[in-house]
C-alpha cells in the first residue's frame, strides 16, 4: 500500500511503453496474447503443445519470462519456431521494456502471432499491460475452485480462462462447474477452454479460439 | 525495477517493523512461521490437517492472507483454534504492518505457535520479513521440478521446504529426486519433508518438524 504513488508512476509509464507495443504490433498485422498463471498451472505444457500442432511455415513467435533459468525457451525451442527467454532476475512480472528488448533484432513482419508467457503469478502481472491485444489466464484443476475469487484482478482481465491438467480431475477434488461459475462471478463474459495438456482433450478448443483471434485481426487490418 | 529505490524504502520500513513483531513473539515466547507458496500448492490444507492435529489446549493462532475473499479463515475457523484473515486488497504479499494489525486484540501471552499464511506467490513474498522464526516453503508436486530454480529467492529463504500433494505422483510427470536436488542447489541446508493432504503421508514428520521448532523456542526462552 506504501508504495502506491510511485507505483502510478511506473505504471504509467508501462502504458506508454504498451501503448508504443501496441501500434507497432498494429502496424505488423501481429496478434499478441500475454498467458499469466500461478507457477506450475502448465502454461509452457500449453504453448509446447500450442507449436507442435502448428505447421512449420505459420509465422509464430514466443518471449518466454522467468525470474532465473533459460529452461521454458529451452523447452519450447525444439519446436522451430523463434523462442526468446526473458530472465528479469527477480521482478515478479514482465513489463513493457522487458518485452520492447525480448523484441529486439526480430523481424516483426514476420511474425503474425506472438505468445508470450508471463512470470507465474497471480497477483502482478495482471498490473502490466504489454501491448497485448488479450490476456489469457490458465489455471490447473489442482489449484482449487475459488482462485478466480481469491485473485480477482487477472480474471477479470483476461478474455479468455484455460482450465488445464483436466487429466488429473478425477484425483483431486476439484469441481468445475463451481470453478467457471466464479470465473463469471468476476468477469461474466470470459470464454472458457477446458484442456489436458497430457491427454489433449480440449486443445482443439484452444487452437480453434487462437485460429478466431488470428482471424478477426486480419479482419481488422483489412 | 524502475521501482527499486521506494522498494528499498518500502522494505527498510518494512524491516522496522518486523523487528518490532519478532522482539514481541521472543518477549511472549511465540515460534512464529510463514507458509509461502504457489496458488493452490495446499497451504491451507496443510494447515487444516496441522490444526485437527493439535489438542484443544495447543496455544496455536493463524493468520491467514488473501487478496480477496475469507474463505480460508472459514475453512480455518472450524478446528477451534483463533484464526484471522488478513484481505489486502490486492497487494501481492504480506507486510509487517498487515501482520500488526491482524494481532490487535489478541492476547499474545496465549499463543505459543503463530502460523502466517501468506497470499499465494512464489516472487514477492519473499522480500517481506514478517518477524518470524522462520519461512516454509510448500510446493506441489503437479508444480514442475524445476520450480526451485526458477523462483531461487523463496527456496533460499525458507528452512523447510513441504513437497506436497504426494498422492498425485502416480498421475504426473515429477521427479521428486529431482526436486529435491533443484532445492539444494539453491539451498543446500534446505530441511525437506514430503507429505499429502489426502493420504496423511508425512504429516508426522511435519508435525515432529513443528514441534522440534517448539522445543528449541522454550529451551531459548529458558
């Protein structure tokens, strides 16, 4: 709370830097999306799963966050397509110089989807608009039906809820609907996915919403 | 980082006042540990199994925080013992004046072990020294191994790390060796134990942990 003043401060100056990423991935016909989740909720399951059923021709791109280690992008580079680690060295979320320097040197007509994959957290990343045109947040069946209450701010933000690990339902106790109700509790018009990245049920759900997003944006451009 | 100076501040101001707490819980001869973790790493559960653990006579309170909502202290309340959620609004961890302000009214000369459970985040609760004896960390084991790695700072600080939710191992790809190694890298004197909410697996070496901490606070005191 001590910290709000300079908080506004930083912030504001975020949305300058979002505001300067957003023109530019206007500009380029890119659509960007920012994937935030608790630690371990599976979203670089979900991006590993996401490039592999990609043709190696579409025009993808990923900037990957952590506080320490090079091992997501090592993970997610095996699939071809351009991956860069952003390490912040203990930052808690990614902002927008973050990713105006993960940009750097690539060629952004070449790129019509970028996916970048915020630091696990709840809490701040939902603070730091990246130029994003969405935000999507992914969340596990092990984590517990109420976090959309507990964590209001980045469902509320996000368009789109990626329920994950559906594999792992019947041994946890863990009720979905009850889940998706409190999602609309806080943001009454977000889409729901409900995926497995272990056994695949649902990503056709989730390659079918990127594929409408990537879609309306042509549209958009034209 | 833009935010490093007020953060220094914000943390030398913070820092105050834990030891102010800590020089309380030493006077009243309170062992005071602070759960962090992931959402949905089983916090609350572990404490749900610790408290129905204890006798009715166990001089045991909680502090329980959250962005939103009070279901933990509902959850909490039930085993009989003091419990008092701390709802901050939105801010992403616990600071000391949180905790001030969530003992008011209690007779300190009455509580002998004070649980914190911090607001689910791997990242910025770990710059918040809240006077207590020590940090616990709790990791599940649908978490990824690498976790230690990725969030060093938390693993660091902390002198217990609880892998938890060992009754998922039969359905998720975890390397519990591998974990473990992760969090001695970071940490080499490290003290692990493995337990599950569901089964009760190693809830006793949780438990004797506790009361190890117990004994050793009385034998200062004295």
């Amino acid at each position: 709370m001590e910290r709000l003043p300079l908080e506004r401060k930083v912030l504001s100056e975020n949305d300058r830097l979002a505001a300067g990423l957003r023109a530019r991935f206007a500009e380029h016909g890119i659509l960007c999306l920012n994937l935030v989740s608790a630690p371990g909720s599976g979203k670089t399951s979900l991006l590993e799963r996401t490039l592999e059923s990609l043709a190696p021709t579409e025009r993808v791109a990923v900037l990957t966050g952590d506080i320490q280690t090079e091992n997501d992008a090592k993970r997610l580079a095996r699939y071809g397509f351009p991956v860069r680690q952003i390490t912040n060295g203990g930052t808690c979320h990614l902002d927008g110089r973050m990713i105006e320097r993960g940009l750097e040197g690539w060629d952004l007509a070449a790129i019509e989807l970028l996916l970048i994959e915020n630091v696990g957290n709840l809490v701040c990343p939902s603070s730091y608009d990246l130029g994003e045109a969405a935000k999507v947040v992914v969340m596990s069946v092990t984590e517990g039906e109420d976090k959309p209450l507990k964590y209001p701010s980045i469902f509320f933000k996000s368009k789109l809820m990626v329920l994950n690990k559906l594999d792992l339902l019947p041994y946890v106790p863990f009720d979905v609907a009850a889940a998706e109700h409190n999602a609309r509790q806080v943001h009454p018009e977000i889409e729901i996915v409900r995926t497995s990245c272990q056994t695949r049920v649902g990503l056709e759900d989730w390659l079918a919403w990127l594929r409408r997003g990537m879609s309306q944006r042509v549209a958009v451009q034209v």
